[in-house]
C-alpha cells in the first residue's frame, strides 16, 4: 500500500508530506485547493506523462517521492526480474525540471521512466472522472473484458499469427502489382546490374588511383624534391660531401674516441646506425625520384576511370562499398522478380495456412470473450444495484466479422438504468452519475480479478447524490477491506465513510499560494463534513447531520 507521498514544489504545493493508512482514505477540500494536484503528483512519481507547467513557479524543479508498505508478492516478483532489491519497504522517486530533464530512482537505484511504468501497474490504478466517459467509446470496451477474462496469451498467440498473415498479404499485394510496372522494374534493374558489373568496382580503388593521380599530375616536381633530398644526403665527389660522407667522418673519429674511452663506445654505436640509416634513405630517395613515371597516357587513363566511378557514385551509392551492396541488392531485388510465379504459388499457400490458423484462434477467443461477457455482465449488473440502481441491466454486445487486429468481434456495452426498458448502448442512456456509478462497478470487478495495492478514485462523485452518493461510499468502503482506497470527493456522505480524512487547505502568504494537506482528527473531519454540507456558514444542523453521518 502507498503509506507516504512527499511533494516538493508541485503547483500551488511547496512541501508536504502525507502519511495514508491502510483501508479507506479520502481528501476533502474547496475547489481550487490543490485536491487534483495530490492524484497528479502520484500519478508522476507512477512514471506517468508530465507537464512543466507542474512545477512551482519561482522553482527549477519538482520532486515526488512515493513509499509503499505491504508490497504484494506480484510486485516483488517483476521487481526480482528487474534486479532491485526490496526489504520492508519500496522507495519511488522522480524529480523533472522546467527543461524536460528527468532522475528516477526505485529504491535510491536509477531508474528509467519505463521501469516507473511497469512497478507502477502493479501497485496503484488510478481511476480519473475522465474515465467514465471511456464508456462512452465502444472501441475500449473490449480491453476490459480481455482483463477480466486474462485473455492476454491466447491475444498474444493471435497477435503474432495475424501480423504474420498481414505481412504475407502485403507482400502478395505487391507482387501481384501491374505486371507492365513489374517488367519495367526489371528492365531497369537488369541495367543497372550491367552497368556496375562491366565497371568491375574494387573496394578501395578510388583512394589508389586518386593518390596515383596526384603523383603523376605532380611528376616533375616530385622527381625535384626527391633528387635534391638525395643530393644533400649524399653529396657529390667534389666540393660538396653531403650529410652522409660527412656522418662517416664523424663515426670514424668518435671510433677511435671509444678504442681509448668505453664509455664513448655507445655513442660510436648509435652514430653507425645512423650513419647507415641515412645512407638506406638516400638511396630509397635517388630510387622513388627515378621511379616517378610522368606518363601523361597513364594520367589519362586513371582521369577516366575516376570519371567512371565518380559518375556511378553519384548515381548510386556513396562509396565502392556501398556500389556492390547495390549491386547484390539489385541482383536479389531481380531474381525475386523473375521468379515471381514460383514464389507467388508458396506466399498464396502460406497466406490461405496463416489465415486458417488466424481464424482458428480468433474463434477461440471470440467463444472465451462471449463466456466472459456474461460473467463480466452479472458482476458489474451486482454491483450497479448496490449503487441505488436496482433496475440496472448490464449485457455486452458481441459481433463477429472478419480478421481484425483485435479479432473477429466488435464488443459494446448495453445498459438498461429502468425497469421495463430494454438495453441500448451507454452513449444513448446513461446520465453521468450513472457514468460514474457504472465504471466503479467496472473497476471493482476488475480490482477483484487483477488485484492492485492501492486503488484511487479522483471525483468518481460526479453526477451523483443522496442515496446514491451514500451506496458509493459503502462500496468504497467494502473494496477497502482487499486493498487501500484512495478518494478525492465532494460529498460528505462519502467522506464519512473513510477510516482516514485529509483536508487541502489552501492559503496565501506574502502574494503567494500555498497549499497544505492535514490529516483531521474526529473534531476536525465534523468540521469538515459540516464545511462540505453547509457551505461558508457551517450551522448547528450541519454539524449534526455531520456527526450523523459519522455515527457519533
């Protein structure tokens, strides 16, 4: 169960900190207090999608920390296949600032928004006013009756069938594409397959013949700069001895030097192999100078070749490398086509297999869903009827068709709210009250099949008083005693019920808002209660009917 919530800097929030209790708790407060604020903060630190506008004006960032008690062993099993190591307690955190940057942590442990989002299914679900009006759109009602029903491998198993079936009629629609724009592809293909081939590309090959080029463009000078090197390396046997002959002079003194001095000796050695070092790269020079070919045929020829290259790269690819890989796509591109028929024959074997084995699952399903259906009707038709609406009748609409990716069935809920009328869908009978009735009969079935931690309810009082409001309040109640409940309402009837009443206060200090969330003791939840039912001017009788409510 969630047992604390600390907010720092969270709109109208500076800091506070909430310790929740097990069973049923709820907060109570004005409009415009904060009370939304409190759900949104959960709702971040459960890696939920966030705003900067959150964030405190005047602050850089905001940050929830989330501590959960009594974690269920579904829990401590995804936690255990995640790695985090979990003791008495589970410790969520997230700071996000005004730039969009965002630290989370799972027991003081870094972790990723995603992670936030897979621990957070298992601990709390939230159940937002917005909700309600899910059952306004048959397309979603099909979700609850796959959760209700655990239908998640066999949808699983269709899933990856009906993608397979999918793929195979996608390529079968291509294939059997014009056949003038099939011969015309091939044409080209065969061209362009030509085209690179006759070019024989080597990997490689433009680098060489760019560097060759240069030296060839380049031939006279080079050969100069070369020969001179050589010249002043070796010299000539007049005035001039060059460095060589004069580093044989100065190896032959400091030789002598070391017959009469050891320690000269290493010196003598490393001159002599420089000496011969010297003499290796001049004659490698003399040789590179007379090797240098300025043969304007040659030059001309790689010219060409570069061309060739340069014209096909531009055309296909960026590189010899990416030019062959054309190539050999374009050839399997090619065969494909050619063998057109022959693959045709396998890919319309395979499709009719695929769909056949589609419809297989996707009637198994349809039967688990219809089975479901009725269950999942009774259950909520219960639980409706201990909500002030005795006559409610609840059935789900069930058509088949052809493959889809959810199935062969488009599924609606029906409800009938009076006695004698017969069921329509949701969107044509339901009032919001009767909205918000129905969907937390939903969630309560659903809670008892997929059991969750914690389940919060934000204004599921919209559209409801009276008795009413009182049945919704025992029914909270009642789910309370499986698993803590967590309620934002506007009705007194409901707050009395809860074993645990948190005012959001509101104040302001210096031009600025602040909001505060105080647990209230006996005394505190009469005033409150009186507050809600009477308005500014509490009286003697709200507070009576207050106390009445809470069976003082």
């Amino acid at each position: 169960m969630l047992s604390r919530l600390y907010i720092e800097n969270i709109a109208v929030i500076e800091k506070t900190e909430i310790d929740f209790t097990k069973g049923f708790n709820v907060l109570t407060g004005e409009t415009g207090a904060g009370k939304s604020i409190v759900i949104d903060a959960i709702s971040a630190v459960l890696g939920r999608r966030t705003s900067r506008e959150l964030v405190r004006t005047g602050a850089d960032s905001a940050f929830v920390s989330a501590t959960f008690t009594d974690v269920g062993e579904t829990t401590k099993e995804a936690l255990k296949k995640l790695a985090i190591p979990i003791e008495d307690e589970l410790i969520l955190e997230r700071e996000f600032t005004l730039s969009g940057k965002n630290i989370c942590k799972i027991n003081s442990r870094p972790a990723s928004i995603s992670v936030l989002r897979e621990i957070s299914r298992f601990l709390i679900n939230i159940h937002g006013q917005h909700e309600s009006y899910e059952l306004m759109s048959p397309d979603l009602h099909m979700g609850y009756i796959d959760s209700y029903g655990g239908h998640s491998d066999i949808l699983k198993e269709y899933t990856e069938v009906y993608a397979e079936y999918k793929d195979v009629c996608r390529v079968l629609n291509q294939k059997n594409s014009d056949e003038r724009d099939r011969l015309r592809r091939a044409d080209l293909l065969a061209f362009q397959i030509d085209e690179l081939e006759s070019a024989e590309i080597r990997a490689g090959e433009f680098s060489e013949l760019s560097e060759e080029r240069n030296i060839l463009a380049n031939a006279q000078k080079l050969r100069e700069l070369l020969s001179t090197a050589s010249y002043y390396l070796k010299g000539d046997s007049g005035e001039f001895p060059g460095a060589v002959s004069l580093l044989s002079n100065a190896c032959d003194e400091v030789s002598s030097a070391a017959l009469v001095m050891d320690s000269v000796k290493t010196l003598s050695e490393r001159l002599g192999s420089c000496y011969y070092d010297l003499e290796d790269i001049s004659s490698e020079l003399n040789s590179l100078a007379e090797s240098i070919d300025d043969n304007p045929y040659r030059l001309e020829e790689i010219e060409m070749r570069l061309d060739l290259l340069s014209r096909l790269m531009k055309k296909y690819a960026d590189s010899e490398e990416e030019l062959l890989a054309y190539l050999e796509s374009i050839k399997s591109e090619l065969s494909a086509i050619e063998s057109f028929e022959e693959d045709r024959e396998k890919l319309l074997l395979m499709q009719s297999e695929l769909y056949e084995k589609s419809m297989r699952i996707a009637v198994k399903l349809s039967e688990a869903r219809r089975e479901t259906s009725e269950k999942f009707s009774r259950e909520v038709m219960k639980r409706m009827r201990l909500l002030d609406m005795p006559s409610a009748v609840v059935s789900v609409s069930q058509i088949t068709g052809d493959l889809t990716d959810s199935g062969i069935d488009t599924l609606e809920f029906m409800v009938s709210t009076n006695a004698g009328e017969p069921v329509k869908p949701v969107s044509k009978v339901a009032s919001g009250g009767e909205l918000s009735r129905m969907m937390l009969s939903i969630k309560t079935v659903l809670s008892e099949k997929e059991p969750t931690d914690t389940l919060i309810f934000d204004e599921v009082d919209s559209g409801i008083s009276g008795s009413a409001a009182l049945r919704v309040g025992e029914a909270l109640r009642d789910v309370s005693n499986s698993c803590q409940v967590l309620c934002v309402t506007h009705l007194p009837q409901i707050a009395a019920m809860a074993k645990s009443h948190y005012l959001i206060k509101k104040s302001e200090d210096n031009g600025r808002t602040y909001t505060k969330v105080i647990p209230l003791d006996t005394e505190g939840r009469v005033e409150e209660l009186s507050r809600i039912i009477g308005g500014e001017t509490v009286t003697e009788t709200a507070r009576s009917y207050a106390k009445e409510l809470l069976k003082l």
